[in-house]
C-alpha cells in the first residue's frame, strides 16, 4: 500500500493518476482487507481499506491540510508550516500540457522537477511529525482503527454475505439493465424490483440483521461500500411486497468514500447562520439539439425559490439560460456555500475526471471542481444525471462529480445514480426542501434531509421511473456526514453495497 501511494505521488496530472492506479489490481484494498480478516485483524481492515482506497483523492487533500495551530509552537514549526504550504501549492498548481513539439528531454526534465518537489514535501511532512507535538506524530498518516472508533464512536464487526464477486458482478450488470427498461403496463418495473430484491437478500438484510443488535430503528447509517458495491443501490434494498421488508423502513442511509472523509467533514463544520444559496440551472447546452432541452428547469429553480423564501436567514442567487456558463457558475460556486444545479450532467468512463455539469457554453468539469477550495461550503443538491456513479475501472477511487465536491470541500452532496424523468424530479425536489427547511432553519448537519425511516425520496434527470405502487429512493444517493453507524460492505467470501446523499 505505502508503495502505490509513493508511485502515485511522484505523477504530476490527476489523469495520469488515473491511468497508473490502472495498473493496480482493482481489488488491491479489499484483497489486503481480506487477508487482515483471515488472520482475525478486523481493525487492521478497515485500516487497509483507508490506506489503499480515494488514493488519488486522498493526495489532493492532503495538499490542503490547514496547519494554522502551528505557528503558535516557535519559530522553526512555523517555518515548516510556511514551507509545507508552499511546496503544496506548487504541486497542486495543474500540470503543465505539453506542445507537439515538446522534446522528450524537456518533458523527462519538468518529471524530475515535479518528483525533487514531492522529495522535499515528504521531508518536511517528516520533520512535522518530528517535531514531538501533540496531535502532529501522525500527520497525514492513514488513521489507526482506534483513533477511527473514539472519533466516531463505532463499533465493528465482520459479516459474511452470501454472495461472491461472481454474483456481484451479475447482480451490477442486471441492475444496469434494469434500469433502461421502461416500466410496464400498469406502471411497474419488475426486472428493476427483482434486481433490488437481490441487493436487500445478498447484502443488505445480513447487514441490518447485524445492526439491529446495537442500532436502533430510524439511526442514521453511513455506508462505506468497496468494489462492486459502489454500484449497488444500497439505500434501495428491500423486498418490495406488501408488508416486505425494506432498508429505508428501518434506518436512514447516507454514504462516505471513506471514513477519514467522514472525519474530516465533521471537524471542519461551520456553525454560521447565514444560509447564501445559489441556483444553477442550464436547460440548453453547448452541442444540444432543442430536441434535449430540459423543459422543467426553469420552474425547478422557481420552486427552489418559493421553498427557501420563508427562511429569513437564505439570500438566494439564480443563474440560468444564457447566463450560465462556465466561468459565471464557477464564479457562483465560489461565492455561494449552499448550491442546487439543474442541468445535464456526464459520467466521462474513459477520462472520469472529465465527467461534467453541462453550461451554456463549456463543460464545467471535474478537474475544474479539484481546483477549486469549497472548505467553506455546506449543501450541494446535483439535480443532474449520472453525478455519483463513478468509474468501473477503478471503482474504491470513487471518481465522480459528488465525490469531487465533497473532496473539495462540501460537507454534504445529494447526487444521481442514473436517469429518470424532469417530472420525477419536480416531487422529489419539493419534497426534500420542504422537509429541509420546514421549521424555518437550514442545517446540512441535519438527519439526512427528505428521507425517513417511513419516507421515501424517488427521483433525476431523464429516463424512468419506478412505477407509482412501488415509489423508492433507488436513484438519489445522498453523501452527508453525520456520527452515527459506519456500514463497511467488504467481505464476500473471496474478501469478504438512485440520488445518493455523500457525507
């Protein structure tokens, strides 16, 4: 694990990354997990699971560590700080493109210069840790299974599920079928029900089983899923009959790429009361036919405006149409701590760090959102598709648009695992701000905002919905950090899972 991290390191662009953690097996961190199971080190675990998952994300933030409290420790433990944020500044600058007629010796000299920097930023990460200061010893360091359990105050377990990456990997595909299907006569889908019947029966229901035991009905859940579980609608599970048994009958689900993320989210949290709300929309962009044109929108952003509007402390912003390019969103972004885009979105499999929001004149990207310092930022509502169902290639990076809000900086992220229709989103939207900000206040720390043990959230953009007999929250996936229970999906029996809200 610390070998991988070190080659990944010592690569400039983001893109690169990507294309080198292909190299790696990609199951490397649940296989390493799984060997730590077998010899009874569950705790060990979860601590590979940490080290050898979000690598790449995992880089990006640790070039944004605040030190601020060392300057308050002598002169020489503030001159490391102001060192450790130069050399992390210039390694995080964007890597250079290079022309057709780059010369290979110029190209090879500006790697050498990249890895001298990456030399010196590890020493004087060294000499942080070196400096026998309380909280420091570890610094950037994969966090110990017990400073995990004090912080979140879980406990932890293994579970053996019945199903294997075989059935998994059927399981994701039937799921991805399903889902493109158009719903029966009486408005039903019954391959898409029988998928999550599958999810509730191979992965989901041992888990409650489990959880049960400690946690009572109605606590918030985190799932923290590896592999092939990424792609499973975990939040979904159930058996869908009358009286059945469903997940969101019994505890709330968010999800977390890692629990370090968790961590970090809840010790950055602001307690400000100012609630400045921004709404993007595009319902036209670059390279559409009028024939793709999002018709709701425009009254998406207007009902936005209606709900918030009785919360004295919002000041709400809204740029749509023309108005909504690249730089003005970005612009919006930055000055904005709670946001709501309602546009296109991509899922780029090839390039992940390309997938992208659609404005008006340019894509706005993923590599744009990593430039980007959201430390500040409270709530993001992704009303677009496909903007948390990441790449299959290297599925424990976890590289989508929610994702890279949250690394970022956003503390909460409500995201899209598929597609479905303008109208779905319409309810799904009053519902869940009603739900936010029906007592007047809005907190992202809140219990997940518009779901409920005996609730439901049902909606994204284009596509299908389930039938009205059966109304899920299969397409949202809602990432939100809160301490409550961390589910870690990672054991079949080789190693032993849409909008989706990301804490």
């Amino acid at each position: 694990m610390q070998l991988m991290d070190a080659y990944m390191s010592a690569t400039a662009s983001v893109s690169s990354r990507h294309s080198a953690m292909k190299d790696f097996p990609s199951t490397l961190a649940v296989d390493a997990a799984s060997c730590a199971l077998r010899s009874g080190d569950v705790p060990h675990a979860v601590e590979l699971l940490e080290q050898g998952r979000t690598v790449i994300w995992t880089q990006m933030t640790r070039l944004r560590t605040p030190l601020d409290s060392l300057q308050t420790h002598g002169d020489h433990a503030a001159a490391l700080m102001k060192r450790f944020r130069d050399l992390s500044f210039l390694l995080g600058k964007p890597a250079a493109s290079h022309a057709n007629d780059t010369t290979s010796v110029d190209i090879d000299a500006e790697d050498n210069r990249y890895r001298r920097l990456v030399e010196d930023w590890n020493g004087v990460v060294e000499e942080i840790r070196n400096l026998k200061i309380e909280g420091f010893s570890r610094f950037l360091l994969p966090p110990y299974f017990l400073i995990s359990r004090r912080q979140l105050v879980m406990g932890i377990s293994s579970i053996q599920l019945p199903t294997d990456f075989k059935k998994l990997t059927t399981l994701v595909h039937e799921l991805r079928e399903a889902i493109g299907k158009d719903a029966g006569p009486k408005g039903n889908q019954t391959a898409l029900i029988k998928a999550l019947r599958k999810v509730w029966n191979d992965v989901v229901c041992p888990v409650v089983e489990n959880l049960s035991t400690f946690a009572r009905r109605g606590s918030r859940i985190w799932w923290c899923p590896t592999s092939l579980f990424n792609f499973l609608p975990l939040h979904a599970a159930g058996e869908y009959r009358a009286d059945g048994k469903s997940l969101s009958q019994q505890y709330i689900s968010s999800y977390t790429p890692s629990i370090t993320a968790l961590m970090r989210a809840r010790r950055s949290h602001d307690r400000s009361l100012s609630v400045p709300f921004a709404a993007i929309g595009q319902n036209c962009p670059a390279g559409h036919s009028s024939e793709s044109t999002l018709k709701f929108v425009e009254p998406e952003l207007e009902l936005v405006r209606s709900l918030l509007t009785n919360s004295p402390t919002v000041s709400f912003t809204k740029i749509t149409s023309v108005d909504a390019t690249k730089s003005r969103a970005l612009c919006t972004m930055q000055d904005n701590t709670w946001l709501h885009f309602a546009c296109h979105g991509t899922q780029h499999y090839e390039k992940p760090f390309m997938s992208a929001f659609l404005m008006r004149d340019q894509p706005l990207s993923l590599l744009d959102i990593t430039q980007m310092d959201l430390s500040r930022h409270h709530f993001a509502f992704l009303s677009a598709c496909e903007t948390a169902v990441g790449d299959s290639a290297t599925p424990d990076e976890v590289i989508h648009l929610a994702a890279g809000l949250q690394f970022a900086g956003v503390k909460s992220v409500v995201g899209t695992l598929w597609k479905v229709t303008d109208a779905t989103v319409q309810r799904l939207v009053e519902a869940f701000y009603k739900n936010l900000c029906g007592d007047g206040k809005m907190n992202s720390r809140t219990s997940c905002p518009g779901a409920s043990p005996s609730g439901s959230l049902i909606g994204s953009r284009q596509g299908h919905a389930l039938g009205s007999t059966h109304s899920v929250h299969a397409y949202w996936r809602m990432i939100n950090f809160h301490p409550a229970v961390v589910t870690l999906p990672i054991t079949y029996p080789r190693i032993s899972p849409r909008y989706a809200h990301l804490t």
